[in-house]
C-alpha cells in the first residue's frame, strides 16, 4: 500500500511538473530560441579566437575589446532577464498570451539595439585592432531570420493555456537564462 501511495506521489508531482514546464519548453524549442543560440555560440567564438591571438596586442587594445564584448553581452544578457521577469509576472503573462504579436514587435526592438551596440562596439573594436582578422560575428543575414522567426515564438506562447501559473523562477534561470545567455569575457 506505501509503495502505490509513493508511486501515486511521484507520479502526481512528475505531471505537475511536466503541466508547468509546458510554456517553457514551448519558448525554449522554439525556431526563434535556436536562432538565438546559434548567434550566441558564433559571437562567443569570435571571443575565443581574439583570446587564441590577444597576446599579439597591447593590453590597451585587449581592454578594449573585452570591455566592447561584455558591454555588448550585458544587452543581450539584458534581454533575457526582461523574458524571465515577464514569464514570472502574471499580468505580463497574460498580455504575452493575448497580444503575443505586440510582445514579438518590442522584444525585436530591443534585440535590434542589442545588434546595433554590437556591431558599432565589439565587431568594430575588435575588427579594427586585428586588422580584420577577428571581426566578429555578421549580423547581417541572420538579423532577417531572427525577426521572422520571433513572430512564430511569440505566437507559440499564445498557444500554451497550461502551466502558466506554475512557472518556477529556478526553471526559467536553468532552461532559459544559463542556456541562452552570453558567456562573459572572463567565461571564456
């Protein structure tokens, strides 16, 4: 009878689980979150291959760019964090559901700004004291994929009617920030 009531347990909290990781998974397996990945990754290998010839430059010029990265990485980091604070706040919840279009238009917004810094910041610094041979990672492409893509994300979020309520701060932090953040200078 203690081994159906344990197994009853486990089973009612691994559903209750699955029920409130339904939002999450829908963000996070999105083509939009891929695309994100893929230009987080080729923006930190940018990094490791300054980093790889850094000792052919002054420290100056090596300050320089690291600071341009992080500053840049901070934005996009940035970004990520305003995600989390509205997947934990009800009533922005709630507005993502309904007008997941509007939510798509602002957050495309400020990933442009994001973009903009990092191509006049970092890719230019770090372009500039290589003299080309690091110059970064080339939005230019990409940055097209990225906003189409945004608007079949956001509209998945509008899809999801379980789970909401039951996100944890924890889970958003492991499945979403640790994932798709930048790395900092220091990281890598």
């Amino acid at each position: 009878m203690k081994q159906i009531l344990f197994f009853s347990i486990l089973l009612g909290l691994f559903s209750f689980q699955s029920q409130a990781q339904g939002p999450l998974n829908k963000i996070t397996e999105s083509r939009f979150m891929q695309e994100l990945d893929s230009i987080k990754i080729r923006a930190e290998k940018s990094v490791r291959d300054f980093k790889a010839i850094q000792h052919l430059y002054t420290e100056e010029d090596v300050k320089l760019v690291s600071d341009s990265y992080d500053a840049s990485a901070g934005l996009f980091n940035n970004m990520l964090l305003i995600v989390k604070e509205d997947l934990l706040d009800k009533k922005k919840r709630k507005f993502i559901r309904e007008y997941p279009e509007d939510y798509s238009k602002q957050m495309m917004a400020d990933l442009y700004q994001a973009k903009i810094f990092y191509e006049t910041n970092y890719m230019a610094d770090v372009t500039m004291v290589t003299n080309g041979q690091v110059t970064g990672f080339a939005w230019l492409g990409t940055a097209i994929m990225v906003f189409e893509l945004a608007k079949e994300g956001w509209a998945v979020l509008q899809q999801v009617k379980e789970g909401w309520d039951d996100l944890k701060e924890s889970a958003i932090d492991n499945r979403l920030i640790e994932r798709y953040r930048f790395r900092l200078w220091e990281e890598l």
